[in-house]
C-alpha cells in the first residue's frame, strides 16, 4: 500500500543498533514488546476480517483473491508471534492488552456490503500501516526490518482500487457514500490508535522520545500531516473525494 512521501529516519542511537544492542534497556525491550503484540493482533484480525469479506464477494475470482491476501495476513501474524517468542515474550500476554481497542474499532466499522469492505481493508488499514511505519524508523534495525516486512502490501490495494474504480463508474452514486464511509474510517482509525497507545506506558513514552529517539511535538505535527495526505492520496486513487 502507498506510503507518506516522507519519512524521518533517525540513523543514531537505538536506530542505529541491532536488537541485541537495543534491548539491553528495559524500557526499550518493553516498547518494542507492546508494538509487535499491537500488531500480531492487528494481522490476526486482517486475516478474519479478509476471510469474512470473501463471503461478499461477487465473483469467484475475488473470493479467491481475498482468501489469498487473508493467508498473506496470517502469515505476517506467524513471524510477529514466533518473534515474540524469540525474545522471550508471550504472544498471548504481548497481544491480549490490545484486543479491546482493535475489535471495538471493527465492531464500530463494520463494512455492510462488498465495496465497503474493500474500502476499509485499503483505507484504513493503510492508515495503521502508515503510522506504524513512522514508529518503525526508530526501532532497532532487527525490528525495524520485521515491521516494514509485515506492512507490505499483500496486493489489496491494486485490487480494491480496481473494484471501486469500476463501481463508481457503472454506478456515479456510490461514490458519494464511500467517500463519507473512507472519512468516517479515517477519524475512527486515529481514535483508535490515540486509544491504543495512551493506554501502554512503554509504547506512549516511546513515542513520545523517552526511549528510541521519539517524536517531539513538532515531529508528530509533521508525522500526522504525512499520513494525512497519504490518505488523500489514497482516496484520489479511488476515485473519491478525501
């Protein structure tokens, strides 16, 4: 999936170290736990929710082309669990605190038919995949090449572009509902994760320079004007208004 244009990518530091390096600070080891959990669970869900969007699916072919993206998700969950394990932690303690936030965010976005689910699945998960991979430049460099690696488009966003594109088309109306459903994932995704890491010490204060050279208020400013217009971006490609 598309990314912001522009990424800062601390080169010192814990950026600069490997994890064996990096994790010699506890609270650094901690962040990095409570990251690789929130997104262990976050691919778990894709892939359920991928698997249930199949069911809508018109054609066969796009039954089969979403029950591949829902195995690619899988797989990305799989290297962020046997991660977990790696370094010592549970997957199952490192995923449970972040449950909650993540499946309140798909109850209250529950798409209702076939479009809606693909645009959410390219919407608002490019979102999270944005934000993660600004986090992600300032993680040790073991870490930071998992993370990026799990982000990776699993051929979503050509596909749903495609769709929506031909839908708009047959049917200019639809447009117009989409795009209010795109705006509405947008806020509920940044709720979501404000929620998500307000509520983890060691994520928020990572993110907020406490460890792993974090954003300070000016950087976070520039952060979410990138993931801002990636987004508007995104919706362009669709052929929706942001």
């Amino acid at each position: 999936m598309e990314t912001p244009d522009e990424t800062t990518a601390p080169s010192t530091g814990i950026a600069a170290l490997d994890w064996a390096g990096a994790s010699a600070d506890p609270h650094y080891r901690a962040a990095v736990v409570d990251l690789l959990g929130a997104l262990a669970y976050g691919e778990l869900a894709a892939f359920e929710r991928l698997a249930d969007d199949a069911k809508l699916a018109p054609e066969l072919e796009d039954k089969a082309q979403l029950a591949a993206m829902a195995a690619a998700e899988f797989h990305h969950f799989e290297r962020l669990r046997d991660r977990l394990s790696e370094i010592g932690a549970s997957p199952k303690e490192a995923m449970e605190p972040f449950g909650a936030a993540l499946d309140e965010f798909h109850r209250q976005t529950a798409p209702s038919d076939w479009l809606e689910g693909l645009v959410k699945a390219y919407v608002g998960d490019s979102i999270a995949s944005d934000f993660y991979r600004e986090v992600a430049a300032r993680l040790d460099t073991d870490t930071r090449t998992l993370v990026l690696a799990v982000l990776d488009d699993t051929g979503h966003a050509s596909f749903a572009v495609e769709k929506v594109r031909a839908a708009i088309e047959a049917d200019p109306r639809v447009g117009g509902r989409l795009a209010l459903w795109a705006r509405r994932l947008m806020g509920e995704a940044l709720s979501q994760a404000q929620r998500v890491v307000a509520d983890r010490d060691a994520l928020s204060t990572m993110l907020v320079g406490g460890v792993a050279g974090g954003f300070d208020l000016a950087e976070a400013g520039r952060m979410f004007t990138r993931i801002t217009e990636a987004h508007t971006k995104r919706m362009a490609a669709l052929g929706l208004a942001a």
